[in-house]
C-alpha cells in the first residue's frame, strides 16, 4: 500500500483543485494511486480543474522553421526564464531549428551530430553551457515533409514559449495553415480528429462519466443518453476538426478549413517545459532544518 503523504496530497490538490482533506480522503480511497484518486474525484463531481501533471513549467524556447516542403520544430531548455532572452540562446535555437531541416536526422543522436560551421550541434550547445552559464539541454524535435499541394502553418506564441507546426492537405494558403496553428496554440487539441482517440482512453472516460450520473442520482434509464452526450461533448472537446474556430466560434475547425477546400492532415505543439519537473525549494522546511541542527 503507497503511504498517503503529505506531497502527494500536494500534488493531487494541485492536479484538480479540491481542499485538502478531499485529496487525502481520496487517495486513502485507493491506496495512494494518484491517477485513480483523479478519476474518484471526478466521479464523485469534486475534481475542479484538471491542471495536467505535464504543465510543470521549465524553461527555454520552441522554434520552427520552414524550408519549402520541410519543416521542423524544436525545444531547447534552459534553467531559468532569463536565458530565454538572451540573444545568444535564441540564435542557438533558431539556428538548431534550420539545421534540423537541412539535415533530417532521424533521432536525437544523429541530431547531435550534425556539422556547423563551429563543430557540431552537440558541441555547441556544450559552448553555450559554458558561455551562458546554465544547462542547456537539446530536449526534442519533429520534422515534417509536405507535397507541392499542401501548406504549412507555423506560429510561435510569447517569442516560443509555445510553438505549433501544422499540415494543411488541399491548399498552399500559408495564412489559412497559420490561422489553424494559432488556434491549436490558444486551445491545445489533443487530436486531429476524434478518429484518432484509442479505445482505451474512451472506454476510460465512459467509466468515469458512468459513475459520475450515477452518484448524481439519475434514473437508470436516462443514464445511457447521458454518458453518450457528455461522451460525444469529451470527444469534440480534445479533437481539433470538431473544436469551435477561435476567429470564428460559429464554425468549428474543421468546418472552416473544409471552406477552404482543404483538411488537416496533422499537428504538432511544443509547450516550453511541458512533463518537466521543476524542482522547488520549501523555504519553511529548509529554514526549519537549519534550526533542528
């Protein structure tokens, strides 16, 4: 049995917004899973906010960078927020970036090991360790590859604090492409289309709808009608086609790129920092150790 501790009662508050003798109560419920204690209290209707794990922040920037039918979008992490304005940081990244498409390496390791002016990726940003003063560290890349008649939206949000790479099918517009990346930036789809949604994850959030109208106290013979419209409501949420257009909340996504004559084809969004540990000093604690000494 995992020990209910007061961390992880930290953590899951900060998860889903609910006081804490809610979170304790819930993780004693199930022996301390975290993920388990989300679901508990989402199906018993207490779960405010899911304020995602994976929104740790951590800092540096996202890049893309387009070079006829090739593109790519690259993280670059820094310790603190500072570096992240620091012109020599941002010409790394932006040059990482190009290089990224000139090259087309298939992972991080090849990705290293493309030739710069200077020496290698690898090596220049162990340079820039020792220059800037901080860890740098080349944390991830895609690129992507486009036919003549396809279109590529790329849009940096808060100078690449959140950077979003799209694929248009069916129209070379570049603002139309740009327009859909700008949404996927604001909104944070999970999906292109709710085709994409695995079976596990919709039999998980049936699960957990099922019990919520059930604690709610309805007859069982509206049950069923209400678990598939709150299930269809979860779908179009999380896809991207089925989600309303930001420049125009009368039409959804798809919709809009539809009058365009097009379809999307694919998406990527890089968040600065997303699933990164931030390591945070307890001020009282450590204040509270010196003392015990």
């Amino acid at each position: 049995m995992t020990q209910v501790t007061a961390q992880l009662v930290k953590k899951l508050r900060d998860m889903t917004g609910v006081g804490m003798m809610d979170a304790k109560k819930a993780l004693v419920a199930v022996e301390g899973d975290i993920d388990k204690a989300i679901d508990h209290l989402r199906e018993n209707g207490m779960a405010k906010a899911a304020k995602k794990a994976d929104r740790v922040a951590a800092e540096g920037l996202a890049s893309v960078y387009v070079e006829g039918n090739n593109a790519a979008i690259v993280e670059i992490n820094s310790e603190t927020d500072f570096v992240s304005k620091n012109e020599q940081f941002q010409t790394l990244v932006a040059e990482v970036t190009r290089q990224v498409v000139e090259a087309n390496p298939a992972n991080m390791e090849e990705a290293l090991e493309i030739k710069t002016a200077n020496g290698t990726i690898g090596s220049e940003i162990m340079e820039a360790n020792t220059v800037i003063g901080e860890k740098i560290s080349f944390r991830r890349f895609e690129r992507v590859t486009k036919d003549d008649n396809a279109a590529f939206g790329a849009y940096l949000h808060m100078g690449g604090r959140i950077a979003v790479l799209v694929l248009l099918d069916g129209t070379t517009d570049e603002e139309v492409a740009r327009d859909v990346a700008m949404h996927i930036a604001a909104i944070n789809p999970k999906y292109v289309s709710r085709d994409q949604v695995s079976q596990e994850e919709i039999a998980h959030e049936t699960k957990v709808l099922t019990e919520q109208a059930l604690n709610e106290g309805k007859p069982a013979n509206i049950v069923e009608k209400m678990i598939q419209g709150r299930l269809n409501k979860y779908l179009a949420e999380i896809s991207l086609v089925d989600q309303s257009f930001v420049k125009n909340p009368d039409q959804t996504v798809g919709e809009f790129v539809a009058s365009k004559g097009a379809t999307v084809k694919s998406f990527i969004r890089f968040e600065v920092g997303e699933g990164i540990e931030k390591r945070e000093d307890n001020f009282v604690d450590e204040v509270m150790s010196q003392v015990n000494k």
